[in-house]
C-alpha cells in the first residue's frame, strides 16, 4: 500500500545549516522499517519458509527481486563496512558460487516455479571480483530459476579498476542493463589515505564502454567526510565526475567509527574533516549538483530529470529497500549469500554474517538464516508512513485511516505532538488531514521519519546509527 503523492518539479531542496545543527545528528537510513538492528534470532528458517509459501497464495504475490552478496575484495578500502573477505584467490569464490547454487536449490521447492524477475542486483564486496566465466555460471543459475524481462532492472556494482573494457561488454551481453560505479574521491591526498587509487582514465573508461554496450544507466559513488577532504579538494573532484555525465549520483557520508570497523583504525582521525567542514562540503556539493540540473531524489541521491528514479519522484511512486531508492512498486526481495537482506511479505530476514556459518548451515541442507523479523500490525502501519515519507514526502492520513481502520491523530496522539514541534521549525507543513515536507526538511527526512518509529521512541534499541545529514 502506498499513497501516490507527486513532487512538484519545481520543488528543490532547502540547505538551512541552522536547522541541521539543532536537531539529532543520527537515525535510521530506513532501508527497511524496523532497522536491521531489530531483528532477532526466534526467526528461523523455518519461519522464512512459511513466508515463502505464503507468496504462493496469491495474496502477496508482489514483484520479485533478487539480491546476490558477493564479499570478496582484493584490496581493503579503509573507510569501508561492509562484511567483506579480502582475497586475490579466484578459486574461493568458485567454492562460494558452489554455495550460492546449493542455496538457490532449497529456495526452489518454495517459490512455486520459474519466477518473472522484476530486479536483480549483484553487491558485495566487489562482485566484479568474479571473472567473466563466474558471473557466467551465477547467471545460468538464476536464469534456471527465474525469468529476465526485458523491463526489468538487472543492476551490478563495479570496481573500475578492475574491469576491462570487454567484460563491461560481457556484463551487458549476460543480462545487466544497470550499473553503479565506486569512485569516492578523485584526490591523490584522499586516494591514499583510505587506500583506494582510482584514476581518471580508468573511470572513464568504464562508463565510455558501459554507454556503447546500451546500459541504460550508469550511477557513481561519491563519500564526503574522508579524511583530508575539503571544499577545495571536492571542486576537482565533482568537476570530473559532471565531466562524466552519470544518470545518477550518490553523496553519501562517512560515518568513522574505527571502534566498531577495524580498517577505520589506519585512518588518521586528525585528518578527517570535523562536522562544519563536512556541512560545507556538502552544501557545495548539492549546491553544484542542482545548479547542473540534477534532481534531489532524497536523502543523498541525486539524478538527471529523465531518468527514471527522477521520473518516479515527481509521479509519486518512488521506493526504497535495501539497495536504496528504487522505481518499482514493494517489492519481494530474495537475498542470498552471506549476510544479505531479503523481504518477504510482512517479514525481514538476514543470512549468516560468518563465512563459515553460511556454508555449514547449507552443507546441513538447510537455509542460512542468522536471524530475522515478523512485523505486527503497527509495524506494518508504521512501515507504510515512512516509506511515504522517505520517497513522497508527505502524508495523506486519510489513506491509514481507511486501510488499517484508525483515527490517525488518535492513534498518533504522541507523534502528532512531536510533528507539531517540527511544524514550528519549518521542516514540515501540517493540517488536519495530513502532512507535506518543506523545501528544508528534505534534508532531513529521516529526523521526521523517526517521529514515527516506535522502537526509538520507547528506546528499544542500542543500536548506533550514521548521521541523518
């Protein structure tokens, strides 16, 4: 269920630097509602099977998609962290892909034959680890199971320093119409301090072949906040990757924390840049992607006004899941290999995070859950109002009232209070009958989200969170 609410074209964000600074600095990024860190280890297996099955009713018999975790890196990227195995050894992801294939066979039984794939995405790690007769082999295991179309959105990361020219070619001839490209920082000074050297050229060289072999969309990675950043060291930086013309961009920002990521420790604190520095960063940042007609899709995203996750923006079907903002109605999500994400229906459910529980729990002929979440209705109610507000922007109370058969400021007494505070700040406009996010409050979506989430309001997680901004 969602309320399709279109953003006004005209509508740009609002950089108010006053207003970040005076509200909580972290919060959820809302990938799923609960947050991963509400998932819990009653759900089983077992239970993901029911959840399978369930889909075979017909009554949540959604779109499909599919995720495939590939965890090998062969070199360590300091600021990252993500579950990782750092490796040149091609021969253990013949072993993991081994794996992966068992996996999709004790899915097989519960999904009710071969299934029309509206998305698939390979992450990692760099799943361009893999060479060109693994991806190969991966993809026959999919097409054995599942059926590509040809307005689906078949996704893949890339590491462009390791990627030829041909196999750009290759990933296109398999099945990938998408891309998302890591650059980060394009400084020598930055480059070297988180032990990730990129050029140009081999950027470059990458989106060239990716647009002759017809990828209908290329998006790039940037971080802000790495250490020896500034404004001057960005404006080079964001020169060359607008000289590159992606459909879409990403800005995210750098959370150190070398306590809970141990690469983060080869870092040299001191030299990553305090929160003014980075505000101002990003303010030029968005301030120059907007300036070059990319629209702010939410959060860190960014993308030219015809692409289609803009195009979803301003018609009001926007979505977002574990790979971020997506243009497809909710979604079923399969995740497979280690510590990947699905959704299924009204649960979550994560793999195994250690490599070697993930293969045992398979090699014991069972499915690798590590644990998981069932939502109850006031998650499900709660899931459905943030997803609104992370990708419309507004809320139509009517539209909750009627589905889940409630009076919205009754039921809401607490958060309504809570939303009238950030009225008066000006983040939002608010009436009896709904809500809509000001120009400013867009920047900081996940601070009126988490109005709405119940396990930060009764404190029920201990969990750290990045920064909202």
């Amino acid at each position: 269920m969602i309320s399709i609410i279109p953003i006004q074209p005209n509508e740009h964000p609002e950089f108010d630097r006053n207003l970040i600074a005076s509200l909580p600095t972290s919060g959820p990024r809302y990938t799923s509602y609960p947050s991963a860190d509400r998932f819990h280890q009653r759900f089983t297996h077992n239970e993901y099977i029911k959840a399978l099955e369930s889909r075979q009713t017909g009554a949540l018999n959604k779109p499909l998609s599919l995720y495939i975790h590939i965890p090998f890196c062969n070199t360590i990227c300091y600021y990252c962290g993500c579950n990782k195995i750092i490796t040149k050894d091609k021969s253990r992801a013949d072993a993991y892909i081994g794996y992966l294939e068992k996996e999709l066979d004790l899915l097989a039984p519960h999904l009710n034959g071969n299934l029309t794939l509206a998305q698939l995405h390979f992450g990692g790690g760099t799943p361009t680890f893999l060479n060109d007769e693994q991806i190969e082999r991966v993809f026959a295991m999919i097409r054995k199971h599942f059926l590509l179309i040809e307005t689906g959105e078949y996704s893949i990361e890339i590491d462009p320093r390791k990627v030829s020219r041909d196999t750009v070619h290759h990933l296109r001839e398999l099945g990938f119409n998408r891309m998302s490209i890591g650059i980060q920082d394009f400084d020598p000074k930055v480059q070297q301090a988180v032990n990730r050297i990129q050029s140009v050229e081999e950027t470059r060289e990458v989106i060239d072949a990716a647009r002759e072999a017809g990828f209908k969309s290329v998006s790039v990675d940037l971080i802000y906040g790495l250490p020896h950043q500034s404004i001057e060291s960005i404006k080079p930086t964001l020169e060359t990757v607008l000289s590159l013309n992606p459909d879409r961009l990403a800005l995210y920002h750098y959370a150190h924390l070398p306590h809970l990521f141990k690469p983060q420790r080869r870092i040299d604190t001191d030299s990553v840049p305090n929160s003014e520095e980075k505000l101002d960063i990003l303010q030029y940042a968005v301030q120059t992607l907007t300036d070059k007609g990319y629209v702010f899709i939410g959060m860190d995203h960014f993308a030219k006004p015809q692409d289609d996750l803009a195009i979803a923006l301003r018609e009001g079907w926007l979505q977002r899941n574990f790979q971020g903002y997506s243009t497809y109605a909710d979604s079923d999500l399969l995740a497979i290999g280690v510590s990947s994400i699905g959704k299924i229906g009204s649960t979550y459910e994560q793999n195994e995070k250690d490599i070697d529980a993930y293969y045992q729990a398979l090699d014991e002929g069972r499915l690798p859950i590590m644990r998981g979440y069932q939502l109850n209705q006031d998650d499900l109610l709660r899931r459905n109002i943030i997803q609104d507000l992370m990708c419309r922007f507004a809320l139509d109370f009517s539209v909750y009232e009627q589905a889940f058969n409630l009076q919205f400021e009754q039921y809401f007494q607490a958060e309504i209070a809570d939303l009238q505070k950030l009225a008066a700040l000006g983040l939002i406009t608010l009436h009896c009958h709904g809500l809509k996010v000001t120009p400013k409050g867009r920047f900081l979506i996940r601070n009126i989200a988490m109005v709405f989430d119940y396990h930060l309001r009764h404190r029920e997680t201990q969990a750290t969170y990045s920064k909202t901004v």
